[in-house]
C-alpha cells in the first residue's frame, strides 16, 4: 500500500475539494493521506470527515512558504489539529501578507496592460487561500496566456515582472512554532533549494537540531536514485522521510494524486513514522 502526504484542495489553490481527493485517493487504493493546503487548516475537518468514511488514514497538515539561508524553502507542517491557537494565529499572519501582497501582483499585471480584477482572482479561487496558480488561472481564462505553466513563465514567477514578493517566516521560527504545538516540521521539495545534492546532508543537519522531522523525499520530479538518497540522508538524520504528489488538480495538470507523473509511490511507513515523530 502507499500514502500521499502531500496534497492541496481548493481550500487553497488545489481544484478538487477534499472529498473529492478523497475518492481519488480511495479508488487508488492508498491507505492514507494528508492535506496541506497553504497557509490554512480550513479543509481539515472536510478531509478528515471523507477520510473516516471511506475508510482512509488522515493526518492534518498546512504548507508554508518560509526563509533559510536567504532562500524560499516551503515546509509542510504535519499532525495540526484545526482551531485556535498558535500556528493558527500564524497563519491568519501569513495570510493577511498574502492578500496585501496579491493585491500588489494585480497592480503590476495592470501596469502591464492586463485587464485585471482582484475581483477576478478571487472568483477564481472560491473562497480558498488566494495563490499565484489563481493568477494564472485567471490569465488562462481571458486567453492571455495558454497554460498555468505559461502564466508563471511569462509572469507570476520570481524574476518575472508581475512577481511580488510575501512575508515569509524564518524557518527557524516556523519549526519552534510547529514543535511547540506538537506538529512535525518536514522539508516540502528540497530540489527548489539552492543547495548542491553534496550539500544537502549538512544543511539539513542544522534543521534538525532546531527540530525538523523530516524531507520530502518520495517526490514526483525526482529519479528513484534521488528519492533513494533522500530518504538515505533522512535515516541517517533520524528524521521520516515522507513524500507526496503536491497534487493541485488543473493547476499542475501533470501531477496526479498518489502517484505524481506516475511513478511515485510513497511506502505507508511514512505515515506512521510522522505520526511517531510528534
Ligand atoms: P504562492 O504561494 O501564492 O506564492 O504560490 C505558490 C504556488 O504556485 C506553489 O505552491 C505552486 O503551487 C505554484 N507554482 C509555483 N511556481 C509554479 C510554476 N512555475 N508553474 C506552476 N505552478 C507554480
Ligand atoms: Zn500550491
Ligand atoms: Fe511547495
Ligand atoms: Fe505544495
């Protein structure tokens, strides 16, 4: 059997709800997920209700965007319960910097010519956590652009003249706040470090003595050989080495749930190890 720890709905800038993951999920066949929507918990309860009656494994989770090393590293938080309290005081933080900051890229893309609404973008989003894949969403829709893919590259992302920039955490930080609630801090993704693959060992190394859990290891745009090492690294650490699809429905049309691009499989001792790893 295999799991999927890494999935985002459109309680953030997913297209499937969580019941509908859900089913995807369980017509797989995997015995467990998680949901990670960015920067809020709000799925949680639905996830966690359609998990129960189809007979799957749930472990609640979020995904934030965080600085290390003067990088952006995103860091899935795991075992979070929804409701109030310290991550979820952070959250509403970190959400509040996302709208001033998506107010800002709706500017630029209008100093562009674009003919754009933040009205626009949080139609396209329906009340979930607005993200850049709304943006690009957006500029699908008005013909501006063909593909979400196009949307970042020619726009949305950093270096591009419609990225705008949000406020971050230190990863330091979000690691002691996620610890202090009894969640399980885990390195989304570490490619999109800029690291060297002989780096990676020493640098996770330092996270772990501030209480980091584990890395992303069973990732979809990673070679077995890189999973293989990854996962390496994280039993020499001590830490889980988890892994997900960071399935977005018809924002990342490529990536599907519990198996990526169709390779992936994440082994269901992840799921109890982060579940120990409290
Ligand atoms: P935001 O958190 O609003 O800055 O948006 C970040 C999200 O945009 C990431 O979690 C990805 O889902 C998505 N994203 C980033 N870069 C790309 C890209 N080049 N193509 C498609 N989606 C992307
Ligand atoms: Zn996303
Ligand atoms: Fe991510
Ligand atoms: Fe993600």
């Amino acid at each position: 059997m295999a799991v999927d720890l890494h999935l985002h709905s459109t309680f953030s800038d997913g297209s499937a709800t969580p019941a509908e993951i859900v089913a995807i999920a369980s017509d797989l066949g995997l015995s467990g997920i998680a949901l990670t929507d960015h920067d809020t918990l709000e799925g949680l309860p639905d996830a966690a209700a359609a998990a129960e009656r189809a007979g799957l494994r749930f472990i609640g989770g979020t995904e934030l965007s965080v600085l290390w090393r003067e990088q952006s590293m995103h860091l899935l938080v795991y075992c979070l319960e929804p409701g109030p309290g310290l991550i979820e005081e952070q959250l509403a933080i970190l959400r509040r910097g996302r709208n001033a900051r998506n107010e800002h890229i709706v500017e630029l893309l209008r100093g562009l010519g674009i003919d754009i609404t933040y009205a626009d973008v949080l139609s396209e989003a329906g009340g979930g956590v607005v993200g850049r894949p709304h943006f690009a969403g957006v500029l699908v829709n008005k013909g501006i652009v063909t593909s979400v893919a196009e949307a970042f590259d020619r726009f949305l992302a950093q270096g591009r003249p419609a990225y705008a920039p949000r406020q971050r955490l230190a990863a330091e930080e979000a690691i002691a706040y996620a610890r202090a609630t009894g969640a399980v801090p885990v390195i989304a993704h570490p490619h999109t470090l800029n690291l060297r693959a002989d780096e990676y060992a020493d640098g996770f190394a330092e996270l772990v003595d501030r209480g980091l859990g584990g890395i992303e290891s069973f990732y979809a745009e990673y070679s077995p050989e890189l999973r293989q090492r990854l996962a390496s690294i994280c039993s020499e650490l001590g830490i889980v080495a988890t892994g997900g699809s960071d399935y977005h429905g018809k924002y990342k049309p490529q990536l599907q749930v519990g198996i990526g691009n169709g390779d992936l499989r994440v082994p269901d001792e992840a799921f109890d190890r982060l579940l120990a790893a409290r």
